[in-house]
C-alpha cells in the first residue's frame, strides 16, 4: 500500500519542484498540494490521501487503481525536455 501512496505523492513532489520551483518534503503535504496544480487528478489524489490514512492498518495494495495516474505521471519527461 506504501508504494501505491508513492505512486502518486512522488510524482507530484517533482512536478512541484520542476515546474514550479517548490520543494515539498512531506508526501501528505505534496498530496493537498497537488489539488491545486492537478485539478484533472483529483480522483487519484482523493484516492492516495485516503490510502495515507488508512497505512498503520495495512490495507490491501490497490495497485490497479494507481497505476492509471503513475502512467500519466509521465508528463514529467514533457516538462524535462522543455
């Protein structure tokens, strides 16, 4: 389930940092951050901040349910390349 919440919050850190020159350390923080420069993604980040609650009782790993937005994550090699 760790991996599913990095899935989504990691990416979002590094768009952050890369086209907007913000550093967000925390991934919960990168996450609520994430609504307001990925609002088409609000599904994926509505989900992975349920997921972040729910950690410390191991729930399952809803892997198919992340890996649309990882996928799409890849926008960042677009921004690379500007």
């Amino acid at each position: 389930p760790f991996l599913c919440l990095k899935f989504v919050a990691d990416p979002v850190r590094i768009w952050l940092w890369i086209d907007r020159g913000e550093f967000v350390a925390d991934r919960g923080a990168a996450l609520e951050r994430g609504f307001d420069v990925l609002p088409g993604e609000t599904d994926a980040l509505r989900q992975a901040r349920a997921l972040r609650r729910t950690l410390p009782r191991s729930p399952h790993a809803p892997l198919a349910e992340f890996l649309p937005f990882l996928v799409r994550s890849g926008r960042l090699s677009e921004q690379l390349e500007r």
